[in-house]
C-alpha cells in the first residue's frame, strides 16, 4: 500500500517534469524566434531567413539544453529527488558486444514497423536537411546526437526513473519511457523512442548506471546521422546499402544474440527491484491526463 501511495506521488511529479521540459522547450523556441524577429524582420527559427545555419544551430543547442536543465533543476530542489538517484556513477560490469547490437536490432526494427505504418497511412516521413561541412555540421551534430544522448538519459532514465525507482524497477522503467515517446510529439516516432527507452531503463536498472544508456543512445544517434548525411550528400547506392545494411542486419543479429542468451539461461528480470505493476502509475491522476494530452496534442495542433 505504501509503493502504490508512493508510486502516485512519483508519477505527477514525472508528469510534471514532462510538461515543464515541453513548456520550457516551447518558450525557449518562441524567445529564440521573436530575437531573430527582432534582428532580421520576419525571421524566426523555422524561417531563419538572414542568419547562418551555424547560428540557428547553436540557438538550436540552447534551446533543447534549457529544456533539459530546467526540469531537472526543478526536480532536484522540489522532490525527494537526490544527485545519487541520478546513477551518473561507473556501471556494474555489463556487456556492450551484447546490449549494444540488441538495442540497435529493437530501435530498427521500430524503425522499419513505423515505415510501413507510414505506408500503410499514405503518409511521408518528415524531410531534414543538414550542411554539408564546417562548422554548421559539428552544430547540428551536438543537436542531434550529443545533447539527446547525454540530456534525455539525464532527465529520464535519471531523473523520472530515480523518482519512480523506490516503487519498483518495472514501474520505474515503464512510467518515463511512455512519457519520452510521447514527448516526441510523433506517433510513428514515439514507437522506436518508446522501444528504446524501456531497454535503456532496463540498462540503467541493471547496470546501476545511465552511462551505459548515454553510449547507447549516442552510437544509434550517430548511426542516424550518418544515415541521413548520406542520403544527402553520397550517391544514392552507397546511402541504400548502408540504410538497408543498418535495418536489416541489427535485427537479425540481436534477435541471434538475444536467443542464444536465453539458451544460455539469460533472463531480463535478473537484478531488478520488485515493486508494484507499471500499470499503478495510471492511479496517478496528473500521471493519466498529461498521458492523454500528450497523445492528443499532435493531432490537435495539425488541425
């Protein structure tokens, strides 16, 4: 009866951070455009007309670092939330050559079940464009791999998961991954972000750290980096054999890997803090509505 009181406490202060990061996300994007407004008349960062693709991305940078700080900042001085519940510590011994192909197998094979869901739905994936070199491309390097890799296994498999560890890893590990897959605002997004994150919070439970989580999450960034500058820079067969290469051996070869360990008596709930079903989280009233506002919100605003 305590962990169900205190795994609803746990779970609106999560839902609370969820929706502090995508305020202060969205205060930070609106206070960047209306400066470039300001400076160059009828830009903003999604039409930076006059300003340098390094300048938008380093705006970019500040932006999804005060989201990420922010919220954290909060959580640490308002809730029972202590720097050690965070895990920024060495690891317990693990196994990259074995975590590492089956994380990479589930994220692509999310990939490719969001692909034909597209499909399916007649829908295009959104385009993304990067530079083709200098400075600007270190930029949106930092964007799109670093900060996500270092910031968003901070806040939530830090932060969120240390919250809800007390209750219970199961909880712990499945309350943040909801909230971090709908937090991407994209249905077809949200499924690989959602499958990734309930293997990167079993890591953390596991290995007691998020460090193993971060390198994790900076190698699949970096895969997809790699991929898109591909597809827009080389020619067409080398970016197809490589994509084609990434979705297609990593799933195999990680369900390989995964069978054989099973054969070998592995077991996935092997070091993990029994607690109550994940499905308590739904007691938390604050927890239940920003999990309805979050999937609601990108079929509200594309109206």
């Amino acid at each position: 009866m305590a962990k169900t009181r205190g795994v609803r406490g746990a779970a609106s202060w999560c839902a609370i951070a969820a929706l502090l990061y995508l305020l202060v996300r969205g205060l930070l994007y609106a206070g960047a455009g209306t400066l470039m407004g300001l400076i160059q008349p009828g830009a903003s960062l999604a039409k930076p007309v006059g300003f340098s693709a390094a300048t938008v991305a380093l705006l970019q940078l500040l932006v999804g670092l005060g989201a990420i700080v922010l919220p954290l900042w909060a959580l640490l001085r308002i809730t029972r939330l202590e720097a050690d519940d965070l895990r920024i510590a060495l690891p317990a011994p693990w196994s990259p050559a074995f975590c590492l192909p089956v994380f990479l197998g589930l994220a692509n094979l999310a990939n490719l079940t969001g692909a034909l869901l597209l499909r399916l739905a007649g829908a295009e994936s959104p385009s993304t464009s990067l530079p083709s070199g200098g400075m600007e491309l270190l930029l949106q390097f930092l964007v799109l791999c670093v900060l996500p890799a270092i910031g968003e296994e901070l806040l939530f498999r830090g932060a969120l998961q240390g919250l809800l560890r007390p209750c219970g890893s199961s909880v712990a590990i499945f309350g943040p991954a909801l909230l971090f897959a709908l937090l991407h605002l994209d249905p077809i997004q949200g499924l690989t972000a959602f499958v990734c994150a309930i293997f990167l919070g079993w890591l953390a439970e596991r290995s007691g750290s998020i460090l193993p989580g971060m390198a994790l999450h900076f190698v699949n960034n970096c895969l997809a980096f790699l991929n898109l500058y591909l597809r827009l820079y080389a020619d067409n067969s080398v970016s197809f054999a490589l994509e084609l290469f990434v979705l297609l051996f990593f799933p195999l070869f990680g369900g390989w890997l995964l069978l054989h360990a099973r054969q070998q008596g592995f077991r996935f709930s092997v070091g993990l803090r029994p607690g109550v079903d994940v499905l308590t989280v739904f007691t938390s009233p604050a927890y239940t509505l920003t999990v309805l506002f979050l999937f609601l919100y990108p079929f509200v605003i594309t109206l």
